[in-house]
C-alpha cells in the first residue's frame, strides 16, 4: 500500500484545491485515494435479524428436552 503522510493537504480545503492536489499525484496513489473514497461512500451492510441475536443467549435450560406443540406459538 502507497503511504501518503508525506504529502502534504490542509484540512477543510475546498474541493478545487483537493482537485488540483489530486492532479499532481502518480497514478497508483490516485487508485489508492479512490479505492479509499468508494469504500467509505458504499453503503453500510444491514444486519439480518438473526445476526442480532447471535451471542444472546445466556443459559440453555434443558436443552434437549422435547418442545411442545404451544410452545411453538410463542416463535411466530
């Protein structure tokens, strides 16, 4: 990976200054700055509802135990 620390940008420049920064930059630096911009423009993956269960249960109480037919109910 490129290291950009030595190059030199000011905070809060607007963006045609960004551009003429941009400009001057070799060709795999300006991939690296891309590949960083589209990663954090790309929308945040959703978890699915199972995914927000996953480590929540604390105790197993008579896990193998047969369940009953109105326990079911409870689930859905």
């Amino acid at each position: 990976m490129t290291n950009l620390k030595n190059i030199p940008m000011a905070k809060g420049s607007e963006f045609s200054q960004f551009l003429l920064f941009f400009e001057k930059l070799s060709a795999e630096n300006k991939v690296f700055i891309i590949q960083l911009l589209s990663e954090k423009a790309a929308p945040k993956k959703q978890k699915e509802a199972w995914e927000n269960l996953k480590g929540s249960v604390l105790a197993y109480i008579d896990p193998f135990e047969p369940v009953a037919v109105e326990d079911w109910e409870v689930m859905s």
